[in-house]
C-alpha cells in the first residue's frame, strides 16, 4: 500500500507541436503497483472499508471492472488475504483477464452486448441476494474513490507543477480522478480549468472510460463539475499512443490516448488566445495491457 | 439467408430498442450493409465513411471472429448470429 501513489510527472514535448508557452505534463499513473491509477482507489476504498469494520476477512470483496480496478483489488486482496470476486465484461483485453486470473481473483463473465453496465447490474445483483456474504465497496457509488484522488493525485499535481497548473484534463470511467483531483486543484485555485473527456460515441473501444450520455452514471461522478467536456473519437486515442510511441518512446494505454488528444485541443485553443497554460493531465495505465490491439499496425 | 444481428445495448437507439434484427446476405460484409442501410443510425457507430469496420469493432459470426473467415467475406448461413462486439467502458 505504501508505494501506491506518488508517481512521476512527464513533461509531452516531441509528440506534440505546441505553440510558445504551452506545456502539457502527464501522470504517469503505471508506475503504481498494479499498473494503473485504480490502485489510489482501490487501496483507499479498502483501508476504509477495514477501518470502518465492514470489511472483514470472511467477507468476499465483490465489485464490478472492467479490468483495472479489478487488477488493483486483486493485488491487495492477494497482499491482505480476502477472496476477491469481479464481474467483468467479457470483452476486456486477453492481458487483463490473464493478470486477474494470475492474481487468483474469481472472475464472473458479463455479456459483451452489455458493456461495463452489464457488470454492474450483475456485481448489485450479486450482492443484493446475499448483502451479508460481501464487501461491496461499488467503485461507482463510493466516495473513497475520488476521496483517494483529493488526497493523492490532486496534491501531487499541484506540488508537482508548483501551483502553476492552469487546466487539469481527465478521462472519466468512475469519475473519481475528476472529480477528486479536480476538486482538490480548485480549491488551492479556483480558476483553474477542469475538462473532462469522454469517448464521442457509446460505442467505443476505449477501454476504461464512459460515454456518460449513453451509461449508468457513475454516482460520484457530478455531470456539472467539468467546467466543460471534450468528446474524443476512438480514431484520435489510437492516433496519439502512437505518436507518443514513436516519438517520446512512451508505451502508453487507450484513455492515456484519449486524455493526451484532448490535452492537444486544449493548448492549441488557448494558443490561438496567445494565452500561456500549464495543462496537466492523467495517463491512467500503459500499453502493457493492449499490445495485441489492431491499432499499433495502422499507419 | 437469413441470420440474426444481436445488437449492443448502446446502439439499440438505432433499431428501436430491438434486440436483434434479422437480415439477408451471404457475406458479412452483405450483412452489414443491409443492416445499415436498414438502420442508418447504426453506420457511423460501426463502419468508417469508406465502408470498412471501424479498427475497435470486433463481429463475430456465432463464436469466430470474423477477422480469422476471412474478413467481411466471412460467409454468412441462415440461422448464424452476427454479433457487433463492443470494446468495453468504465473503471
């Protein structure tokens, strides 16, 4: 639990023609040990669930993934001694399943037809017949999400750029980064900018983030707070991992795609205003977990 | 031929909440086309302006992977279910 968190910040230069006086930095979220920003969540979620004494070790610790949050529980889950059961989309890439299933996670296949919803149907399911059996921490409903990200992810953004952050930019699949960093950077500074980004259609294959429009809302997640939202298509995410690929020798994941594209959109706007911006944002995991996507054999 | 699109549950929107639609072809690719020409709305969600599937858009034809048949050749006979399979969203 100790080294989750506290994760590097990456300046984005050669990928990138951007003009004087814009910088775009990223977190780069993999270097946490299960390889995605889920652990801040994750870990928290847990502690608290401990602390508060609704978490013990003959109950099951049961929510729905799609495949990151997933990999968290199951490494603290092996680490503490819990049984961890998941509902998960069937069609999460192979890597994932084959990391929940290293971990010794139980793993209970949703429909694909029915996206992340479907397992979050099934995980309240589950969990409404037998509420006695389970720790259902509900990343979705769960205020330790994105109180993870006040306490972590937004302090260190602001050390981390020295309080010069002017636009913080998030993909959003919880919500919890947004609104839990987002929160924290508008409170030392409430004119800094936060942008949400959601994929431009419900049908996408950005693995980990939520067309809001067209899903279950996550409960945590407030369709006001953003002070405006960037719909980025699929296309664009694949286009600037492999540009960050090529070029900053990064292997970067599917919503790291999605956030850096629309990083790209903010800091060419505020150029045209020949206004200066600091724009920080998220990258959630790295490539590890995509490597057998199509994408990378595209021009 | 007759074979059955299943459709993801964020895209029926575009068939009037149906859940599969029945449609005539002898290839994938026929399929297809019949599909979105018989729901219009569906096409951007799937295919590229060029006609071809989107990259992250996976059709299986009952359990194969049509991108392993051949593509949108992949045959089609009646009574197969196609299925549009959706990369997945959320946390």
């Amino acid at each position: 639990m100790d080294l989750v968190g506290n994760t590097p910040m990456i300046e984005i230069t050669r990928a990138l023609t951007l003009a004087r006086g814009q910088r775009i930095f990223a977190k780069a979220e993999w270097a946490n040990p299960g390889g995605s920003v889920k652990d801040r969540a994750a870990a928290r979620m847990i502690l608290e669930g401990e602390r508060s004494g609704r978490l013990t070790k003959e109950k099951i610790i049961l929510d729905a993934t799609s495949g990151n949050t997933g990999i968290a529980y199951a490494c603290i889950a092996a680490a503490r001694g819990y049984r961890l059961r998941l509902c998960v989309p069937e069609n999460i890439s192979p890597e994932r399943k084959s990391i929940l299933a290293a971990l010794g996670a139980e793993v209970i296949y949703t429909s694909g037809q029915d996206g992340s919803d479907g397992a979050i149907l099934e995980a309240r399911r589950r969990f409404e017949s037998a509420p006695a059996k389970y720790f259902y921490p509900d990343q979705y409903g769960n205020d330790d999400n994105w109180r993870a990200h006040f306490h972590s992810t937004g302090p260190e953004i602001w050390k981390q750029t020295r309080g010069r952050i002017t636009h913080f930019v998030a993909t959003v699949g919880t919500g919890g980064t947004l609104m839990g960093a987002g929160r924290f950077l508008k409170k030392q500074n409430p004119a800094v900018r936060v942008i949400a980004v959601e994929p431009d259609s419900p049908f996408h294959g950005l693995e980990g983030m939520k067309h809001m429009a067209a899903a279950i809302v996550p409960k945590i997640y407030d369709l006001k707070f953003a002070d405006e939202t960037m719909y980025v298509s699929t296309e664009a995410a694949h286009e600037s991992i492999r540009k960050v690929a090529r070029t900053e020798g990064l292997l970067v994941g599917l919503s790291s795609g999605a956030a850096l594209a629309a990083a790209e959109s903010v800091a060419n706007r505020i150029a045209r205003d020949r206004k200066p911006a600091v724009i920080v944002t998220v990258f959630p995991d790295n490539a590890d977990k995509y490597l057998t996507e199509r994408f990378w054999k595209e021009s | 031929m007759a074979a059955t699109f299943l459709i993801p549950t964020v895209l029926r929107t575009h068939t009037g909440n149906r859940e599969s639609v029945t449609i005539e072809g002898k290839t994938v690719g026929e399929a297809l086309e019949s599909l979105v020409k018989a729901h219009p709305g569906l096409k951007p969600h799937i295919m590229t302006e060029a006609g071809k599937l989107r990259s992250f858009v996976n059709v299986f034809v009952n359990e194969d992977d049509i991108r392993q048949k051949g593509n949108l050749k992949a045959p089609v006979k009646s009574g197969d279910e196609i299925s549009i399979v959706p990369s997945i969203a959320g946390g």
